[in-house]
C-alpha cells in the first residue's frame, strides 16, 4: 500500500498523485478538524500544491453553506452520486 495515502481518522485511501472517484455535484464526507459533508462544485489535479482535491459547500452543521476546499486524501466516503 506504498502509493496509497490515508486521511486521519478515515478508512478510505486515495491512490497518490490520482483523482478520488467522485465528481462535480456528487456529496462526499471529508475530514478536516471533524468530519463535514460537502457539495463538490469543482474536482481538480491541482487544488493547492499541486495535490488533487475538491471546492465545494458545507450542506450539513454548524458550517452549513460555508464554501470550502480539501484534498483528495481528505475524503472518506462518497456519500450520495449526483447520476
């Protein structure tokens, strides 16, 4: 599992230097101090330092509508598909 990376807290791994299988519209779960679900409005290569991540919107808690950003390796599950 050399090329995989793990999130704290998470049982998901995403595949170093790829994207995570989730897409604009989908909701995922991430974790960044706590776990908060998210909206994905855009799924990049390069999000910062050059590791892929996502933009999206808080849709649940105390955040809820804050628009944030994250790393691929941050998310933990997809929770709903936008299909």
């Amino acid at each position: 599992m050399a090329n995989y990376r793990k999130a704290a807290g998470s049982e998901v791994v995403a595949k170093a230097g790829s994207l995570q299988d989730y897409g604009v519209g989908d909701v995922i779960a991430y974790h960044n101090d706590g776990l908060q679900y998210v909206k994905v409005d855009e799924h990049v290569e390069n999000v910062k330092h050059g590791e892929p991540g996502f933009g999206g919107t808080i849709i649940a808690g105390s955040g809820k509508g804050r628009d944030v950003w994250g790393y691929d390796s941050q998310v933990v599950r997809v929770v709903e598909r936008n299909s």
